[in-house]
C-alpha cells in the first residue's frame, strides 16, 4: 500500500491499518502524547531559526535562511501566527508546499541521465515549520525508538554496526562457531524492485576453505 496514492483509500486498507496499530507495542504515553501535540511557542520557531544551516540554496521564495536569522524579531511573530494557523486547521498553503526540483551533476558522462542526481529546493517557510517540529520530537525519539536501531537518532552512532559486525566475527573465530550475517537493503521502487535481501554464511577459520553461500 502506498499511502500518498489512491491506493491509501483503497477498500480494505483502513482495516488494515487498524491491525498494524493494534500490534504496535511502542507508543507514546498519553503524557508524551499532550507535550508534543500542544500549540507551538514563538520561543520553539526563534530557536529553530536560529539552529538552522547557513549559505544553502533558496527554494522557489528566493528568501535564504540569512534572512530569518537577522530579522527574527520581526518575522518570528508572523510565522508564529502562520505555523499555528496550519497545526491548528491540518493543512498548508500550495505555496509553502512548492518545492523547485533541480539535477546535480555526478561524475561520469553527463549526457547519461543516470549521472544527475535530482534534489527539491524546498521554501524557507517549509523549513522553518519542518526544524521546529523536529526539534520538539527528537526530545522524546530515543525512549520510543529501540536501541538496535542506531542510525538518526540523537547520541547514537550509524558506526557501531560495523564494530558489531566485527565483534561478532571475532567472537565466531575464537568459539570455533559458524556465524551468519543477514544484510538487508531496501530500495526504493522506482529504482527496481521494492527491496533485496541476501544471505551471507561467515564460516570460522578451520572452515574457512569450504567458500561461502549468497
């Protein structure tokens, strides 16, 4: 199911998405649940403004980050009023949501289409909304996200897979134990196909000579 298609509506999915829900075991209290769906603060909108990155392109408003940063005490208020009025009513502008959708040149013949690689301009106001909600989340992320997942997440390192990895090899080789690692990789559907996955036997070195499967 692909849920910003037609198919999100599609009969049987809301019924479907009622038992993924039922089978999720991590939630956030009801508590967690008020702090992060309570109006925004025109200190949360200045203090993302603030955090936000320099010296990147403008969208399709031509308006920098810069511009927000030096006027904040102006234009934070407006965008006060602006960002409640979108949380409050669940909905943006077409203006807000535009987005200019530009090719970077990667390295090889640039005749080929595959060597552009497309990235969306998004507008400062988008940005803006976007960073200030995700600070308000990222508070809360470690205690509903679970430890094995250590990529995007705020005090953890995507590196510590591969020292895992390596440990865990380590350990096979000095238990004399066969050991099989699983590497997953999902790709996204307009590149081929929805996802691939193989198996990779590790063999402890007094197997070493007899290869290994895929």
């Amino acid at each position: 199911m692909h849920l910003y298609t037609s198919e999100a509506n599609a009969p049987g999915t809301h019924e479907a998405r009622k038992v993924c829900w039922a089978r999720t075991s991590t939630r956030v209290s009801n508590e967690t649940n008020k702090e992060l769906t309570q109006e925004l603060t025109l200190k949360e909108i200045q203090e993302a403004i603030l955090v936000m990155q320099k010296d990147k392109a403008p969208g399709c408003d031509d308006i920098p980050t810069e511009f927000f940063q030096e006027f904040m005490s102006e234009v934070s208020p407006t965008l006060f009023q602006t960002f409640s009025t979108i949380l409050r009513n669940g909905e943006t502008s077409e203006l807000i949501n535009k987005g200019l959708i530009i090719l970077i040149p990667k390295s090889g013949d640039h005749a080929r289409i595959g060597n552009w690689r497309p990235i969306t301009l998004l507008g400062s106001l988008y940005k803006i909304l976007a960073k200030t909600l995700a600070m308000r989340l990222q508070t809360f992320l470690p205690n509903i996200i679970r430890p094995s997942q250590i990529g995007f997440v705020e005090g953890r390192c995507i590196l510590d897979n591969t020292f895992l990895a390596q440990e865990a090899q380590d350990w096979a080789e000095e238990s004399n134990q066969d050991l099989v690692l699983l590497l997953l990789d999902f790709r996204r559907p307009s590149i081929g196909s929805s996802g691939t996955s193989f198996l990779k036997p590790w063999q402890n070195s007094n197997s070493a000579h007899k290869g290994s499967g895929g």
